[in-house]
C-alpha cells in the first residue's frame, strides 16, 4: 500500500510538471496597441544559449543592460499611407499587424544612404504568423519592401519539435547608386521547453532554434560592378511564452570562421521601463561584429552594431603587427553599420591578419580575417 501511494504521488507529480510544456496559438500575438520594452544586455559573448531538449531551466537573471528600447505594435494604418497602399489592401502582401524594428537591415557607408523608421509588416492567421516584408524610409523617403514568399515566424499550434523552413528573397532600388537585394533559407525548430527566468520574471516557455542562411547582392555605382556577398550563419535563439508572443528573450549568435562553434552578439530581453536617474550609464562598446565573407578574397564587409552614433575607425592589420588599412568614419549611425572595404585595391598577400574597429571612448573590438588570393 506504501509503494502505492508513493507512486501516485510522483505520477502527480510528474503530471503537475508536464503543464510547463505550453502551446502558442495566434492569440497569443501582440494586439494593435501594444508597447514591449526590451533590454539589450551588455557583454554578450560570455554567455550560452544552453541545453535544448525538455523540461529545461535557462536562468538568465544576471544580465545587465547596455541600453534599452521600445518595440510599438499597430494597425496597418496607422503607419505610414505608402505602407498602407502596399501593406494594408487585400491582395498577396495583405498584412494586418506593423511593428517597429530596432535592429533593420544596413546598406554600406560609401551608399551615403541609410534606412530608418523601420517597419515589419505581419500576417496573423489561426494558421500561422508570418513576415511579409518590411518600410524604411531612405534618407526620408518611404519605401515599402516586400518578400518574394513570406518568411514563417511560427506555425500554429506551435509545440515541441515542430520544424519548419521559408525561402524568400527581396530587393530594393538605390535611387542615383544601384541595386540592394537579399536570397535567404531560413529554418526554425522548437528544440526545447522548461522555464525561463530574467529580471522580468519566470515563465513557462518553448524556445525556437531559428537558422538563417543567406547572401546579399549589391550593385554601387562607385564600385562600378555588382557583387555577391555571402552572408556568416545566423542562428537565433528565442524564448517565447504564453501571451507574450514576442520573444521574452532572443539571442542572435554567429559562427565564428574556420573554428565553427557559435559566440554570441547580441542579447535583448523584455524587461521594465527602466527610471531615468539623470546619471550617464557607463558607455557599452560596440555589442555586435560580424566580418563577411571571411575568409575572403576580393573584399570583405564589416557589420557593426552600436548603441548610439559616433565616430569608428576600422584598421586591418598584419600578422606581423604591419597597419594595412585604415579609415575613420566621422559619424556611423547607431544601430546597425556596414563597412566595404576592397581588398583587391589593397593588393594584399594571403594569410592572416587582424581588424580592429574603434570607437571614440576608447573601447575596440579585434576579429580575425583570412585572406585568400582570388
């Protein structure tokens, strides 16, 4: 009888346990009206996306943030009219969802020309929920960009093990300068649930392993051909909850070049409006370095990510200590940048070498790049 009870009381339980493993539905996708505040924690790449597999505790409650922003969520139209033409009328790129995006797509400094005011635009269906493009203005001017297929966010019901993938590739005109376009594979994969715990509490999750692999094209006028540019992996982690349909944390890592294994770049996190004291925090370095292709041969592009606008000076640097290159940027944008620099121009031996970018507080970052002869 003893045996019996004890048993039951682990089936109990076991069963008690089970209810972590959620389900999402449409539902539980931000309505129009919605403001979520993250945080993007500071010192990434000392941290791990952890164990996938079931009934797992990722505790990430000793992040600090670097900065903060606010992700706002509308109605179609309530955005701007030209995206309302394009977005907001039946027809294939019909969407009924807009949210602001704090870390959109970059074009190269020599363009002169950068995207702001960044749009995504979603379809939100009993079935699924999707991206069907994106708006930016370019240098103030509305374009509306849309996806050649929709890129698959979740598919509802979204449980444990679900696996999906999405081909979609977009294109966009460079007024007076060229062509900008991205092919991308994208694959996502629920390859855990458990609980997650930040300083904005602890849920009952599923998190999504979301791969994407793609490669952009651009054409410059000052560059004088078009070019094909591979992008590094990107896989992105994200936790997400019952009616927090957003993610209440994401963590984007890359592949590092010949070593293979991810290091993270950025972490944001839904967290609180943080109070403003009047004290200037401390002033984080750049969160986010990706060098692609690498290794390269004809040339090689430097994305950075930082939290406010200012000064960088990017330098390539031999092996044996030689400066090779060096340019300085009087002001990059916060947010996303891209750095083109020719390496063919530069006529440099294949091997090794070291690029450092600067900002103007002092704090650098130092990746290595592999260089082949074309």
């Amino acid at each position: 009888m003893r045996q019996h009870y004890i048993t039951l009381l682990l089936a109990l339980l076991c069963a008690g346990r089970s209810q972590a493993q959620i389900t999402l539905q449409t539902q539980d996708i931000p309505a129009a009206g919605d403001s979520m505040f993250y945080s993007v924690a500071s010192m990434p790449m000392f941290n791990s996306p952890g164990s996938e597999g079931a009934d797992q505790t990722w505790d990430f409650t000793g992040l600090n943030a670097a900065s903060q922003y606010v992700d706002k969520v509308s109605a179609v139209n309530q955005t701007n009219l030209v995206y309302v033409l394009f977005f907001g009328l039946p027809g294939n790129n019909f969407c009924n969802l807009a949210k602001t995006e704090n870390n959109g797509p970059s074009l190269p400094s020599q363009t002169g020309l950068e995207f702001s005011d960044v749009y995504n635009f979603y379809r939100n269906t009993a079935n699924a929920f999707v991206q069907k493009g994106f708006g930016a203005s370019l240098n103030g001017i509305p374009i509306p960009v849309p996806f050649s297929s929709p890129e698959k966010i979740y598919t509802f019901p979204l449980t444990y093990d679900h696996r999906d993938t999405s081909d979609y590739t977009y294109e966009v005109s460079l007024p007076g300068i060229g062509y900008y376009g991205r092919k991308a594979h994208k694959t996502n994969h629920v390859d855990g649930w458990g609980t997650l715990k930040t300083a904005y509490g602890t849920f009952d999750v599923l998190r999504i392993r979301s791969v994407m692999q793609a490669s952009d094209t651009i054409a410059l006028d000052t560059i004088g051909r078009g070019l094909r540019i591979p992008l590094p992996e990107e896989v992105k982690y994200k936790w997400v909850a019952k009616n927090y349909g957003m993610p209440l944390l994401e963590m984007t890592t890359t592949k590092l070049p010949v070593v293979g294994f991810e290091i993270p770049s950025r972490i944001v996190y839904r967290d609180y409006k943080k109070i403003d004291t009047g004290v200037n925090p401390v002033e984080a370095s750049t969160s986010q370095i990706n060098i692609y292709p690498n290794p390269a041969s004809d040339f090689v592009m430097i994305e950075t990510e930082r939290q406010k606008s200012g000064s960088m000076v990017y330098e390539i640097i031999s092996a044996d200590g030689r400066l090779v290159h060096r340019i300085e940027r009087a002001k990059v944008v916060s947010g996303k940048a891209i750095e083109f620099i020719s390496l063919a121009a530069l006529q440099l031996d294949a091997g090794l070498y070291l690029v450092k970018v600067s900002e103007e507080n002092g704090q650098n970052v130092i990746r290595p790049l592999i260089v082949n002869k074309p």
